[in-house]
RNA sequence: GCCUCUGUGGUGGAAUGGUAGACGCGGCGGAUUCAAAAUCCGCUUCCGCAAGGAGUGCCGGUUCGAGUCCGGCCAGAGGCACCA
C-alpha cells in the first residue's frame, strides 16, 4: 500500500535527530586532521523579528553549499548570528515603549524559532549578537587598538544629516540626497565626528579588488567605480596681481588633463574654498553667491538641471606655460570642495562642464587636442567639448604628442618648475562613523576638559549601554541619560564626560566573519580564515563589502588578523530578490495574495468577488502586500518544499518569481521521490545486475550524481534541480520494468545523497526507508562510477552543410573515416548529397559529422 | 552622461563554438475513478496536409558550423553621477 510522505511529522523528527547528535558542529583544526576546511557564511540577518522569503532563498543556497562540502569531506563552519544594533528597535522604543534590548532579543528567539524550522545545517554553538556586550566589547577594544594605530581619528566637517533618524549618515548611506532608512532629505551640518582612514587603504582596497576571482565582476566593478582613481597633476596657479592674504603660496588645483593646459582659459573655486569663504566675509555679493550654491542642495533634482553658476572673483593667476598670460579666477558651483583641492583650472574645448560655463559667461574657448584625420583650420568646438583622442597642438612645446605623452612632459615641466606634482586623487572619502543614536556600540572616549579626548582603558571595556533610558525627548537618549556619561578622566581624575555617540551599525557587520571564526578558540582564527563562500544582496556591493574589506585591513595592521592579500571573503556569490506579482482592486489599494484567486482565468477578491488588477511582478515589500510568510508555507508543505522552490525557478543570481502553481509542483515532487522509496520492498537489495537495461538505469544514476555535483559546485542550483528531475522521472519509469530492483535501489540510494543540500528532511526519510545507514546528512557523496559514465556507442548528428539532417550510433572508438561513411550511407543525408560535389566532411570525434556540398 | 549586466517558446529558464528550447510552470489529450481529488502516461517554438522551411532583440562579420566569438545598433535592469 503506497504512503505519502508528511513532512509535518518527518521535519521535526530529523532536526531533532540532526541536534542529538550535534552533527553540524564544526570540528577543531586537530579532529579534522587532513580534511580539508570550508567557511560557508550568508550575511547574517538583522532580527526584525519575522523571517522573509528574501532570508529562506539566502539562508537555503548557504545550506546547499555547506551540506555540499561536508559530504564532500570538508570540514565545515556554517555558523549564524545577529546583527542586532539598529534604529528599529529605538523606533519600537519610542513606539511601543519598549525596551530596544528586550524587544531585540524577544525577537532573536522568534526568529531563532523560525531558522530552525527550515533545517539549516548551522553551528549553533558560535551563534552571537552584536548588541551581546562581549562583542562590543571586543570592538571597542579594536577601535582603541585603530586610534592607537592613527586609523580613527577625530576631526569636524560637514556632514550628512538625516532629520528625521536624528543622525550622521555616511557617504554610502546616501542615496539620491536622501537617508538610506528614512528617505528624508538629507541636510549638511557641521559636527565634530570619529572617522575611520579607510582612505589609508583605497590603492589596496582597488588593487586587490580586481584579483577577486570567485567575486562578481559587478560586485568588483561597483567598487573599483566607487573607490575612483584618478592619475594626474596637482599644481599651483600663482597671482598675477597681489595675493589675497594668507594666500600667498597661490591656488592649488587637480587635474586629470595636464595635456591641454595650453587651452586653460580660466580657475574655477568652490564655493566651499577658504579662498571664497574668506573673501565673502567683505563682499555681499560673494555671500549671496554661496548661499545661493548652498540652496541648491544635492537632491535628484537639482543636480539634474545642473544650471552653471560663476561669479568673478576679480583675481587673476599667471598662466604656468605662457610668459605674461593670465587667467580669471570664478567661483563655480560646479566644482566640489570635497574632491581634490576644491579648485580647477578650466579647459572649455575638451571638458564638457568648463564649455557650459564658459558659453554662458563669455570666456575664451581654445582647442588644444586635434581629433585624429582632422584640418586645424576646420576644427571647431561650439557646444560639445571634445574628448576623444587626438594630438596637441595651438600648445607650443607639447604640439604634436599624443595625449599621454603631452600629459607626462607637461608633468615634467611643472615638476622641474617646482610648481606642482604628479598626483592621485580617489573618489572615496574617510569613513564618519559616529552616530547619534542610542542602540550602538558606544564608541570608548572620555572627554576630559584637561585632557581631551581621552581613551577608556582597556580593562574598563565593553563600556556597557546603559538600561533604563528614556525616548521621550527627541535626539540622542544616552546625551539625556542622568547619569550615564559622568566618569572621571583615566588620566587625571577630574569629572569628565562619555562620547555619548555610538558607532554605525555597519562597523557591526564589518569583522564579525572573523568573530565567528574565532569566539570557540582564538586560535582558530587564522585557521577558517578568510571565508571560502560568502553569499549575500548585491545591495552591500559597496557599504558592508567595502567596509569589511577596509577591517580586514586595520586588523591585519594591529596584529588582530593574518590574511593572504588581506581579503576577508575569497568567494563572494550575490542572489537575487524574491518577487510576487501584486494585485491592486479598483479602488487601487494593494491586495495580499492570500486576499485574492483565479476564477474563470480573471483575478478577484476572493471575499466579495470584486475584480482584481494582476499587476507588476516586485520584490516583495510590505508596502505592496506581495509578501508570502515563509511560516505559512513551512506549516503547509515543509521546509523542504520551500526550500526546493526557492532554488528551482531561476539561476540563484536572478530574482526569483514566487508562485503558488510552482510551490504546488515543488510538492508534488516531494511525494514523487518518496514514492520511489516507497515502491521498493524493504532492504537488503540485491546489487544491481549486469543486463542492458539495469547498465542503462545505472548509467542515468551515476551520471546524474556528477552532474548535480558539478552543477552545485558552480552555483547552478536550478540547473542541479533539473538534473534531479531528470533522474526521477528515469527511475519512475523505470518502476515499470521487473528485473531492476538492484539498480533501483542502488540509484535511490544515491538520490537521496544527491537530495540532502536541497531537501535534507526528505532525504533523511528516504534513506531510513531504504535502510541507510546512519544519518543521510552525514553521509558521504555518491562517487560516480568512471565506467558508467563513459558510453561505449555514442550518438552523432549528422549535418549537410551546417544543417542537421540525421543522426547515426557508432562505436565510442570508431575511425573517422568509418563514421564518415556511415553518415554519407544515411538515407536522409543521402538525398542531399546525391549529385552533389562533396567538398569535405569534417567530422568531429564524438561530436558531430559535418558534411560540405557545393 | 559614464560604467556593468541582460535580451531564447504562452511562461521561469537549459545548452565546454557542434542535434536550440533540457527541466519546471501553464495548456491540451489520454489512463485510472460511479464521479472527483490525488496519481500515472503522452503531446506542446512558429509556418505547412506533407516534404520541407523559418527561428535565440536588430544589422553585419569570423567559421565547415554561431544563442555562444568579433564590430555596430536597439531595448530593459542595476550602479555611479557637476569627481576636474
């Protein structure tokens, strides 16, 4: 009598069994002896409290990994862990009134609850949360080994302010002018801050990035685009006339073009330039200027209609080429004082930017770089600058050169002139890491009005959060707490004051790789180090990837880490999202899928029948209502089913569409495996026997073993998924035939080998059925057998003149010229190739017979 | 504007330069059933009765052979963006 298979009562049995036996907890480097080791890690997740679809994708494709290269015989570390600092639990704070520990805890149990559900092979042993004082402390540790070492540093500066969280953001956390949590628009405010020299590391961090072969290219083009080096000449323009105070020495610029310095016509400051602030201070009409430029802000907008303001400054400079030469020095908006020196001299013929203004203001144009084939006397740049390559000319000594021999001489010159140098610029800026805000790691600083900022000692760490604070008062809760940032000063005793500003949650997320690595034996550090496979959003592509990076670094520098390169993470895999078509009523508000159904090939709201708009296929938010609870699929077809679908439908680097029909099938596949065990009598099997067919079915088995194989080892999980397919649809058929029960079992044995990273739960019940031995998840991956997978006749298509016509089966080592023969003797390659001139046959062992006719 | 990626049936997607559309979903047909559900089996790129022809966003090239390689376009997605 056939049974079906229930994963309500199975799933539990096997998490039970699986933590019985502590079977995913790692072994030290000594247990593991030769096997080789691998760290497995997915972003850890923040504990909002509730498990998404998004997480079952992630967390499932760690699992296939990790359970892939335990049967394979690594030693595997599949830890878990929170990233539990953050504004939503002040949010629930100042919400709901409760307290952000207590809230991030309760919902690190919930959500604890639910992973376990889904049957991932993790180390729960290693498991941690960044609000955990032992790890802040230990951050607040390397924090003072990294301001020790110059790394963090002190200093104030405009920044990004977000009005509406009530804090810093960094420059990544930026997005269009807006906070990257709250979408107000972000303001610039002046503030003392800690920032963290990841600069000091911007020619490693670009260099290694590239080598990165197991990363993305995207991933790695995001970042070389985001660092943004830029080679060229920083110089001084010095006054034609009398020199502004303290200006004396000139004005300083960057340039990329030192080529087309000959076509300078005018230096442009920012409006920013101590030059320019100095100067405003005398001149209503400069300081109308700037606060116009500061009005324009830095929203989408605003940079879009890019409108060019100048002012002329009334101040000339010498040209450093031309004896007598002078140019104007403007104030432009267009010129940042946050990259480079925040000054530029402006070649309108070749920059796009400088021609804008120098159309709308007057100023001369002069073309310096000839496009190649070109009549100087043609050459013309009315509205588009030229960019292109090109010899210089109109340039007296680099007249003729090419554009990077031009940049080296004039580099030369102005060098031998002692007037500047060659120069490197990047794009990125420190790290301000410093944020306003309560739930954080405190940063371990004592200002004392003697002694400054002054470092916790060491031994006084974690410098503890305190309880009991209040979030009625808007801002800072730890500046309002009574009693909390009175300490005396370390040095002299005297009352002081505690930094009451906490550190971004992203220095969290930037070491606790090698905290998991390393919370059992600090020894151990070096040895799982770095990560082997980490997976992830592609939206940490710059912040957490590049800050990680930027760790890795520091802590090699303060004794802290040993890394080969310096890299964290040797194999990065970046998935897709999780997406649900959204459905909208005519009134347009959004509809939970569970709200609406199919009837007579329409949508409607299954409660009042009311016609329903099947709209865009999104990721799923609950802002469009197109979320599915992964504990609602769990409870009704097990985790395996979710899992499964999650990995079946696309290329795990693609988004994934959530449908019901595709859950649906993905249990109908769960029954169909079970019932291949099922249908066999009960164990011992004969072995498999020696005739054709049993040869044929063994022949599918064990090809399918390497294929899945392969297929997990290149992170083709879909594909893997089809090969399964494939295999269980040959063993059903092959239920039909008598005589194959050895094969059959042996084939089953080794699909429920091949099933375990996907449907562990299963796997475990088919193994028990068919009297496996121990546990399925530990057991070893099938080997495939080099003559079962290694044909003795082979099929070749036959083609007349690139088109396929045929097909002939000949012997896996016949001649070329046999096969050639067989193919022209087909009849159906015969009628195209009679009376005709054969002009050659090309014939491709193994593969294909091509034959040409005239 | 710059950079990166992606374009294949009704649909998600397979194809080391070698039989395009594996596998899933959906659809159609059949078996089983009193009937249904479940399950099982088959068919399912387009045109054509067939022989055959066409076909991987568009145009061209390399090759005996191109979805795959090269050049040029078009469209969509993502990233960066007044970065000198």
């Amino acid at each position: 009598m056939a049974t079906r298979y229930d994963p309500q009562a199975a799933e539990p049995r096997w998490r039970d069994a699986w933590a019985e036996t502590d079977l995913f907890r790692t072994k030290t480097p000594a247990e593991a002896g030769d096997a080789p080791k691998a760290y497995v890690l997915e972003m850890f997740p923040y504990p909002s409290g509730r498990l998404h679809m998004g997480h079952v994708r992630n967390y499932a494709m760690g699992d296939v990994v990790a359970r892939h290269r335990r049967a394979k015989g690594y030693n595997v570390l599949h830890p878990m862990g929170w990233d539990a600092f953050g504004l939503p639990a002040e949010n629930a704070a100042m919400e709901r009134g409760i307290d952000p520990g207590k809230w991030t805890y309760a919902n690190i149990d919930a959500m604890r609850a639910q992973f376990r559900k889904l049957g991932l092979s993790l180390d729960w042993s290693r498991e941690f949360a960044t609000c955990d004082p032992d790890y802040y402390g230990a951050q607040q540790a390397l924090f003072l080994k990294f301001l020790e070492k110059g790394l963090v540093y002190r200093k104030a500066s405009k920044v990004n302010w977000d009005p509406v969280d009530n804090t810093v953001l960094a420059n990544e956390q930026v997005i269009d002018g807006r906070g990257w949590r709250s979408g107000a628009v972000v303001e610039q405010r002046e503030l003392t801050q800690w920032f963290f020299r990841i600069t000091a590391y911007a020619d490693d961090l670009l260099t290694e990035v590239q080598k990165l072969e197991r990363w993305p290219e995207k991933v790695r083009t995001m970042q070389a685009n985001w660092i943004g080096k830029s080679e060229g000449l920083q110089m001084t323009f010095h006054f034609a006339g009398p020199a502004p105070a303290g200006f004396e020495a000139g004005i300083d610029v960057f340039t990329t073009r030192p080529d087309t310095l000959f076509g300078a016509s005018f230096v442009a400051l920012s409006p920013d330039h101590p030059l320019v602030v100095q100067m405003a201070e005398k001149s209503e009409e400069l300081k109308a200027f700037r606060a116009k430029c500061a009005q324009i802000g830095t929203s989408e907008e605003a940079i879009e209609k890019a409108e060019k303001l100048g002012l002329d400054t009334g101040l000339t400079v010498a040209h450093p080429f031309i004896e007598g030469a002078t140019l104007p020095v403007w104030v432009a908006n267009f010129v940042l004082m946050g990259y480079g020196t925040g000054a530029i001299f402006g070649c309108p013929a070749h920059d796009q930017r400088d021609i804008e203004f120098a159309r709308k203001f007057g100023l001369s144009v002069t073309p310096v770089v000839l496009p190649p084939d070109t009549d100087p006397a043609e050459f013309r740049v009315d509205d588009k600058a030229y960019t292109g390559p090109g010899r210089i000319f109109n340039s007296g000594f680099l007249d003729g050169l090419a554009i990077d021999e031009a940049k080296r001489v004039a580099i030369a010159r102005i060098e031998a002139a002692g007037q500047g140098k060659g120069a490197i610029n990047y794009r990125l800026r420190d790290w301000g890491f410093s944020r306003q805000r309560y739930w954080g790691c405190p940063i371990p600083i004592i200002y004392c009005d003697d002694c400054g900022a002054v470092p916790a000692p060491m031994d006084s760490l974690p410098v503890r959060l305190p309880e009991n604070v209040s979030f009625e008062k808007p801002g800072n809760p730890l500046e309002h707490h009574p009693t909390w940032k009175n300490v005396d000063c370390p040095k002299c005793g005297k009352a002081a004051r505690r930094e009451t500003d906490t550190l971004d949650t992203f220095v969290d997320s930037s070491w606790y790789y090698a905290r998991f690595a390393s919370i059992r034996d600090p020894a151990e550090r070096a040895y799982w180090l770095p990560v082997d496979q980490y997976i992830g959003g592609v939206e940490h592509a710059v912040l957490h990837l590049l800050y990680s990076r930027a760790f890795a670094r520091a802590m090699r520098d303060v004794g802290e880490l040993d890394l080969p390169a310096g890299e964290p993470f040797a194999g990065l895999f970046t998935q897709g999202m999780v997406t649900h078509e959204t459905y909208k009523s005519a009134d347009g508000k959004w509809l939970e899928p569970d709200a609406v159904e199919k009837r007579d090939g329409a949508w409607v709201e299954t409660a009042t029948g009311a016609p329903v708009e099947a709209g865009a296929i999104e990721k799923m938010s609950k802002s469009k209502k197109n979320t599915v609870d992964p504990d609602g699929i769990v409870a009704t077809y097990g985790a395996d089913v979710a899992r499964w679908f999650m990995l079946s439908d696309s290329p795990p680097e693609r988004d994934v569409e959530w449908t019901q029909s595709g859950v649906e099938g993905a249990g109908r596949f769960a029954q169909r495996v079970w019932s291949l065990a099922d249908s066999l009598s009960d164990a011992p099997y004969p072995a498999p026997g020696e005739d054709a067919a049993s040869l044929d079915l063994r022949r599918v088995s064990h090809r399918a073993a390497k294929a899945i194989d392969k297929a997990i080892e290149d992170f083709r999980f879909n594909s893997a998924i089809a090969s399964i397919y494939e295999w269980v649809n040959a063993l059903k058929k092959a239920e039909q035939s008598d005589g194959l029960l050895g094969a059959r079992a042996e084939a089953i044995s080794m699909l429920a080998r091949c099933l375990t990273p996907f449907m562990p739960h299963l796997a475990e019940s088919v193994w028990e059925r068919i009297g496996g031995k121990g546990l399925v998840s530990a057991a070893a991956w099938p080997e495939a057998e080099a003559a079962l997978i290694t044909d003795d006749t082979i099929t070749l298509a036959v083609q007349v003149n690139g088109k396929r016509r045929g097909e002939i089966s000949v012997a896996k080592d016949l001649g070329n010229d046999a096969v050639e023969a067989a193919a022209k003797a087909l009849p159906e390659v015969e009628a195209f190739i009679a009376g005709k001139d054969v002009k050659k046959t090309i014939v491709v062992p193994g593969r294909i017979v091509n034959i040409v006719v005239a």
